[in-house]
C-alpha cells in the first residue's frame, strides 16, 4: 500500500504543485477500499524522502521565480 500513496502523491504534486496531506488522503481514501490516515502519509514522509522532496521542491520553485530563456 505505501507504494500506491507515494504514487498518489507524486502524481497529485504534478498535477497540482503543493498539495496537503489531507487532500491526499481524501482523494485516495475516495477511490480505494483499503482507507489510509495521516500516520500513514506521515511515516512515508519520514526522512530521508522527506527532505528530498523539500529539495526538489525548492529546486521547482527557484525554476518558476527564474525561468531560463530558450
């Protein structure tokens, strides 16, 4: 199951940019039988993914606020 909300989560992050953990779990708990809450989507963000994701995210935004010309 960890495999399929980090698979939700990554797509909801592409899809929307930042999203909040409950709307993670809302939108997954809407279209699978198996219910998840936030202990879950906490441990999965447990260090070290969590401060990789950070990183990227700073990495995504400073890409936004300065876009390279083409």
């Amino acid at each position: 199951m960890n495999q399929l909300v980090l698979d939700y989560i990554i797509s909801l992050t592409n899809l929307y940019g930042l999203v909040h953990k409950d709307k993670v779990i809302e939108i997954y708990n809407m279209q699978n039988n198996d219910q998840i809450n936030t202990e879950i989507i906490d441990s999965i963000m447990e260090p070290p993914l969590k401060s990789l994701i950070i990183t990227a995210l700073l990495k995504y935004t400073k890409n936004i606020s300065s876009p390279s010309l083409l």
